[in-house]
C-alpha cells in the first residue's frame, strides 16, 4: 500500500505532536476512490468510503510514528494496522458523495481514536525494530529438467526471492559465507532439517531451504493442439516445497508447497514465452510474491509471540561441578533473573550443560543480567563458594549465550 504522507507534513504534524499530549481523537476530512465495475455503483461507493477511512487512520497514525518506520515498512504497518482501520474510527460522516470518469468518490469527516492505534503501533514498530536486524539465508536446491530429460542447476527463484526480502528490509546472507551446518535432501521431496543442526547456523535468523523443479515442456508438434499451435513458445512446469525456520530454536515456523505450470495464474496474461529461462524467471517472479508475503506473515507472527511470551534462548554453561551443581544453578537462574521462564536443560557432561529456556528481551539484555552483582553473590552462596564462584559471560550471538563457571 502506498502511504500518501509528504515529509514535509510528517515533520510539521510531528512538532505539534511533541508540543502537546495526543488529543483521545484526532477529526480528519479525506476522499476515497473507487472504480465503478459492471456498472455496480453501490459496491464502489461503499468501497470508496473505506479507502476513505482508512486514509484517515494513516494519517493520523502517520504523525504518531516517524515516516521512516512507515514508508520502509509499508506492507508490514498495512497487514497489521490498516487492514483493521475501520476499528480506529469512533464516529463518521458522509460529506459528499459523486461520480466522475466511472470513479466514485466520497469524502467523509472522521473521528479517529489516538489510544488503540498508538499501542498498536508501538508493537508494530518493536517488531520492525527486530526484524530490522534479522538475517535471512536463502539455500533452495533448484533444477531444470529438459525434454530430454537433462538435469541441470537453476537459481531463479532463489535470486528472485533474494531481490524481494532484500527490498523488504532483510539483511540477507550470502550462502557461500554461511557459517555453521546446513543438511539438505537431494532430489524434489524435502527432509526436515535435524534442530541441532539448523542451531548450528548461528550466522543468520531465518532460514528458508527446499527444493524447486522447473520442467521444460515439450511441444506436442500437433497443430491441432494448443502445444502445437504454440510450438515456439517456451511452456514450463514443476513444484516447489520450501520450510522456513528460525535458528534461535530450530523451530519450523511455516511449510510451503505449490505446483505450477504456464497458465494465467502463473505467467499473468499477455505474456510473452520467449525462452524456459524466461518463462522459469516470469513464474518465478510472480508466484514469489506468495512465498516472500506467507514468509514474512510467518516471521511477524513469530516475533509476536516472541514479544509476548519470550524469545528462545540457548544458554551453555560451562565448569558446573556435578549434577547436584547443575539443578542449583537452574534455580538460581530461574528465581534471580527476571524475565526468564520454560527452563529446559539437556545432557550433563564434563562440566557442560546447556539449557533451552524463554526470555523477554535480548540475549544482551540477559548476558548484562547474568553479570549483575545481585546474580553472581546469589549463585555463589548456593554453590557453597569460597572463594566465590565468578560466572562470566563468554559468548553471545543473537540466540545464545554462553557463561563458564570458576572460582
């Protein structure tokens, strides 16, 4: 959604926002449109008015956050917010309402109300500031299979859904610099990849990995047949099977599965098949769409419950004496540490462990915690220490943090 709000009226309605409280209501008179189709002119005026409450609520919300935050993230701020415009508006007038060159247009005084839409935008803007920073790693196992059955490597739609998060807003990571494991299965079926080795990938956030076909058609010959009459033209078929995963923990947070072929839902109309690699790149480009907008649905939807329940944290420990240590540790951490919950531990061995638990904030918010004062007399007083038991902090990425115990 284009947001029609000039800098120049952003910065002027954001000083006199900053001047004085947010009024509970802000009263706006805007116009929306609508195209008229098969002569039903009920339909657009009703949809016209829509677009013009909906105007409303963006500017209003346009002076509630900074113009940065909604022109870079538009479709975020769209699916989250405006979609849901009409419950900003409290009350609505129909000023005017006429038709010009098979428009309807309608202009209407709104009251929009400032409380509900700034909470809501507050959340918005804390997962835009998170997914700000994420890092996303694209490796697709990509083929294309000729009519005669030759088997060659393709990256269509990895370059294209690499454009496409990248204009998005993602930071995302060259496969070939990738740090880490990544185990992917061969051929077109996928094989979910083990959660101890995506944990391993610590270089990037998300990670989306499958498998694509494209098989090269090949005319019939017969001129009494579509193929036939289309015997220059480069018809393409296959299938896609892509996971998306979050490397904090392992966790597969969206499956997408499609086939396609060359039609209208795949190719649009009118458009020209001059080559397979141009009708791969036409498919591609336009059924990436799907795939990049169910990604970042997923991902958001992954923050949201991140926001409210705590973001997966993987926590090694190392130089823990015996397991009796070891739950005394848990304790510890689990009654000092504010914000920490669903501690789970793994396997004890040699003075390791390593803990799976949730936590409302960063990892550098959590590895700040572990070195407060009220956090190492506590844990040393429960292991008996003396002298005492310094925990210092030894590793942090964006998942896990790693602590090492000693005296």
């Amino acid at each position: 959604m284009s947001l029609k709000l000039t800098a120049l009226s952003l910065l002027l309605a954001s000083v006199a926002f900053a001047a004085a409280p947010s009024p509970a209501t802000v009263t706006k008179e805007v116009t929306g449109e609508a195209a008229i189709v098969d002569g039903n002119k009920d339909k657009a005026f009703a949809e016209a008015k829509s677009a013009a409450l909906r105007e409303a609520v963006e500017q209003v919300a346009g002076v509630l956050v900074s113009s940065d935050t909604l022109t870079a993230n538009s479709q975020l701020v769209s699916d989250r917010i405006f979609t849901r415009s009409a419950g900003y508006v409290r009350t609505h007038e129909v000023l005017e309402r006429k038709e010009e060159g098979g428009v309807a247009k309608v202009k209407v005084r709104a009251e929009v109300a400032t409380a509900q839409l700034d909470k809501d935008l507050q959340a918005v803007q804390a997962l835009i500031r998170r997914m700000g920073n994420s890092r996303m790693l694209i490796v697709l196992q990509e083929q294309a299979v000729t009519p005669d059955k030759v088997i060659t490597s393709s990256a269509v739609l990895t370059q294209v859904l690499t454009d496409s998060f990248s204009k998005d807003g993602w930071r995302m990571i060259d496969p070939s610099f990738a740090a880490g494991k990544l185990e992917l299965s061969s051929g077109v079926s996928l094989t979910t990849p083990d959660k101890k080795v995506i944990q391993e990938l610590k270089v990037a956030d998300y990670v989306i990995t499958g498998t694509v076909t494209f098989r090269h058609e090949k005319s019939s010959g017969n001129a009494g047949t579509l193929q036939g009459q289309l015997k220059d033209v480069y018809l393409v078929s296959g299938e896609w099977e892509l996971s998306v995963f979050a490397t904090d923990s392992g966790t597969q947070i969206a499956r997408l599965a499609d086939k396609f072929d060359s039609g209208p839902d795949s190719l649009g109309s009118g458009s020209p098949l001059i080559s397979y690699e141009r009708t791969s790149f036409q498919i591609a480009q336009r059924r990436g769409k799907t795939i990049v907008a169910d990604v970042r649905k997923a991902v958001v939807d992954y923050l949201s419950q991140a926001e409210q329940n705590g973001a997966t944290v993987v926590m090694k420990v190392q130089g823990l004496a015996d397991f009796k240590a070891v739950k005394t540790f848990k304790d510890v951490l689990t009654r000092t540490v504010n914000g920490i919950s669903d501690v789970k531990q793994g396997n004890f061995e040699k003075g390791q462990i390593q803990f799976d638990l949730r936590y409302l904030g960063t990892t550098e918010a959590l590895a700040d915690a572990l070195g407060e004062t009220a956090f190492q007399q506590k844990l040393t007083t429960a292991l008996g220490g003396k002298p005492a038991t310094k925990a210092s902090v030894t590793g942090v990425t964006s998942n896990t943090v790693e602590l090492t115990l000693a005296r």
